[in-house]
C-alpha cells in the first residue's frame, strides 16, 4: 500500500448503538471492524489509520490453518 493510492484512502463509519466502528477502503466488500478499545484516541484520523493497518496486516501476514473442500474429485481441478 503507497500513500496517495486509492490502497490507502479510507472513510470511517460509526456504528452509532454497536460498539466501534468500521473502516471502510477502495475495495466495497471490504469492510474493517474497529473496537472501541483499539486506537489510542477515538478520532477519525486515529480510528482510519488502525482499520487500514489491520486490513494490510490481514492481507500480508495471514496463515492458512485449515481449508476444507467438499467438491467431488472430478471438480478440484
């Protein structure tokens, strides 16, 4: 992710009655929540620069622990 990128853009959502909020980026389905008690200062910029670090580190730093395929043989190609 470079600043300046649509990568890095992000609007921030509050959840008005839930807890937190969502971070929001240039890619619709994807959707990143934001507790209460994670950013040190409940701020716009604050709560937006936590979301978009835990989005990146979601896509970089992820391990596949199991994966379960229910396709017939004949389908797995």
């Amino acid at each position: 992710m470079r600043a300046g990128s649509p990568a890095a853009d992000f609007a921030v959502v509050d959840l008005g009655d839930a807890e937190g909020w969502v971070v929001t980026g240039h890619h619709a389905d994807v959707l990143t929540h934001v507790g209460p008690d994670e950013p040190h200062e409940p701020s716009q910029i604050a709560v937006g620069l936590w979301g978009r670090s835990k989005r990146h580190r979601d896509g970089t730093a992820l391990r596949v622990v199991h994966v379960e395929d229910k396709r017939a043989p004949a389908d797995r190609a």
